[in-house]
C-alpha cells in the first residue's frame, strides 16, 4: 500500500516522502487504519517490521487535527536508547506540523531533570519515557496527564521481562479512564495477553512474523570453547573487509572490554557500549557507529532491541542469547528492508540445548560451520540432556578444554 492511500494530511504525507518513505510495510498497512479508527490495539511484530512509524503516524495525524495545547500522548519503553530514538522519529516526521516532543530517561544530569520537568508541567504534545524515570516525576506531584488521549506501551514483552509490571499500572494510573491503548510487542506470551487484558479495551490483534529472523538473514553457528571465541572473532573479522558496519553481542561488561581490546590491538575500527558509559557516552558510540565512523560496535544485551542502527552488515553473537526470543531480536538488527545479512553466533558446550531452543522456536536449523584452521577441535554438538549441560567429548588437546576461573569453578558473570 503506498502511503499517499491512507487517510492522513498532506504536511504529514510530505514528511514521510521527504524522508524517503514510499510504502507500507505490513504492520503499518493493518495497524495505522484501526488506530485512525480510534480503536485500542495490541500487535506482534518482530524488530525491524517498522512498528514506530505505525503508531507514531496516526498519532502525529490525531495531534496535528486536534486544538489542545496539553500533552496528548505518552509512550512508554524499556530503555533510555529506545525512548531516544522514538524521539528522533518524531522529530523527522513532526517538523512541518508543529508538535513538540521530549525523551523522559535516567541517567543525565540535573539539566535534563529540569528540562523534563518544564515539558510535563508545561506540556509537550508527546511524551516518551522509561517507566522508572517517569515515576520519580509522577512522585514529584507536578505531573500534568490529564488531557492523554493515546498511551503507547512499545517493546512490552521486554518491559515485563525487566519488571516493569507495577510501574506500568502505576503510571497509568495517573492517566484518563477514556483513552485509546496500543501496545507493541515483539512477541506474544501468555504473561503479555494477561498484561493487555488489564489496560486495552476490546483490542483489534495484529501478528506479523512471530518470533522468526527476516529471510534475508544468513544465520550460522560455530560450536567452540570459550578460550576459542577471541580468537575466531578476530580470525572472522579479519576475513570480511566488505562488511563495513557490525554489532558484535556479549552477555557481559567483562566480555565487553576484553572482546574491543583485543580488536583494538588488531587495527579494527571498534568501540564497546555498555551501562558502564555515562549517557552522553553512550549517544556519542551509537553516533559514531550509526555514521559508519566506526566499523564495529560490542554491546551488551541493552542494544538487542529498540536500536534503530540501518544497514547492518554482520551480527555476532559472542555468546548464546539467554532467551531464545532474544535472538530474534538480535538478529533483526540486519537484513531490515529487503536488505541480507549475515549472522553468526558462538555456542559453547554449555549452551548446546539453549541453542537448540531456538531452532525450535525459529522452525529451522541453523548450520554448524567448522572451526578456521589454527583454532584447534571444537565440542560435538549434543542436545540430549533437556535442563542439564549437554553431553559433549572431551579432546585431550589443551586448547580445547572449557575456560575455568580461579580454583576450577567456572567463572559466571553477570550484566
């Protein structure tokens, strides 16, 4: 569907055109008509589907018709990147019509509290914000949601599974019974249909590609040691010059450091991005990498979702996703727009069934390469033991045996 068929303004129309857009994506063609209906909504898509512009359109058209001059619609996301980059959408699409925005987020200085502070007493017609940061304002007593006509709940899967429950319902509990509710979420368990039935009234449900990678993304493994990894990253890395932009995924700060120290010490062009960076920090990695300054970026599970990076080239997953609907999310970082991908993943002896969870989820499976020569034998892929650490052979080369911490326990870490 072309967009110039749906029921929205010509300034609105223009914007979209101007930023480069021609025609629906799925979830916009079904979602954008039932919301300019006024009903309630509650739609599935993976990342990647376009499901920002397909609540942010009807709702920029809702405000640029409506004569209020209070705050109009709240958005509410998981992190501080995500209610960013909502805002930069807002931004690109709101300029010819006039409607204010603002990101409500942690992690600033006393200058964002004050400017947050003037936008909700003041109203901004949109506000996007993570559930915690908005509370402390709500606690303040100033807080003026009175006249909300749209709440939006984006990424709601990942808000519940961080514990955002009773922020969520404490948040709306401060909004107008008479309302209309979108929730957006990549996927659709039964925890998120119990969630919906607390705050939509009589949703119209959309589901567009559950909790499958785009068709565009070449998805591979290597089965390996954890002493391996580093060495088969830079052995990957080094044989893809033509890859210009890459997310490298680790499950923790730790990780994160040493995986760009030892890139750094190779000549590749990489930065690392975790919640050890202050959040002008971070803006400026994610900047640099999304204007191809720098080539590849390592992150920690924050990046997986909400990160609207183009023209990723390659995905690496350093170590298995912990939920199999993560790695959905993480491989929808590339093959977005019709565009292919590539993306590879690390699988340890330990994570041999966790890997297996998501060849069940995603109905397919994946190929097993082998090691590059140099780096030694890896472990056999086994599955047998549903809960427990697979089964695997023990090789008596050294290379090959499982990293240890000190005294024999093997190191756990957290993010």
């Amino acid at each position: 569907m072309k967009f110039e068929e749906l029921d929205i303004s010509d300034e609105l129309l223009d914007a979209i055109i101007d930023m480069g857009f021609e025609e629906t994506t799925p979830i916009q063609e079904l979602a954008i008509p039932e919301i300019l209906k006024g009903n309630d909504l509650i739609a599935c898509a993976q990342t990647g589907t376009g499901k920002t512009a397909a609540f942010l359109l009807p709702v920029l058209e809702f405000i640029h018709n409506s004569q209020s001059k209070e705050t109009n619609t709240l958005i509410i996301v998981p992190t501080r990147e995500l209610a960013i980059q909502i805002d930069q959408h807002i931004q690109g699409l709101a300029y010819p019509l006039n409607i204010t925005s603002i990101p409500i987020y942690g992690g600033g200085d006393g200058d964002d509290w004050g400017q947050q502070k003037i936008a909700l007493t003041q109203g901004a017609d949109i506000i996007v914000a993570t559930p915690g940061k908005l509370i402390s304002h709500l606690n303040m007593g100033y807080v003026k949601f009175d006249k909300i006509e749209h709440l939006i709940l984006d990424e709601a899967d990942r808000m519940l599974d961080i514990g955002f429950h009773d922020d969520i319902l404490k948040i709306i509990s401060f909004l107008p019974k008479k309302r209309q509710n979108l929730m957006f979420s990549a996927t659709m368990p039964q925890k998120i249909r119990a969630f919906a039935s607390k705050i939509l009234n009589n949703p119209f449900e959309i589901n567009i590609s559950i909790s499958k990678p785009a068709e565009g993304v070449l998805q591979a493994a290597y089965l390996i040691y954890d002493n391996q990894k580093i060495d088969l990253i830079n052995n990957l890395l080094a044989d893809k010059p033509d890859y210009k932009s890459i997310l490298v995924f680790s499950s923790s700060k730790r990780k994160v450091r040493e995986i760009v120290s030892s890139l750094k010490k190779n000549k590749f062009s990489v930065e690392g991005i975790s919640s050890d960076l202050l959040q002008n920090e971070r803006e400026e990695v994610l900047l640099k990498f999304k204007s191809k300054q720098t080539r590849i970026l390592v992150a920690t599970d924050v990046l997986s979702r909400g990160i609207d990076i183009k023209d990723i080239n390659l995905i690496i997953n350093f170590d298995v996703p912990h939920d199999a609907e993560d790695y959905v999310h993480r491989v929808g970082r590339t093959a977005r727009a019709d565009t292919t991908g590539v993306a590879l993943t690390f699988v340890n002896e330990d994570d041999m069934f966790k890997f297996h969870r998501i060849e069940q989820l995603i109905e397919r499976e994946i190929i097993k390469l082998p090691l590059p020569q140099g780096l030694g034998n890896a472990p056999e892929w086994n599955t047998r033991m549903k809960g427990r650490r697979p089964y695997y052979s023990k090789k008596k080369n050294s290379r090959n045996k499982p990293y240890t911490g000190e005294k024999g326990k093997r190191r756990t870490t957290k993010l």
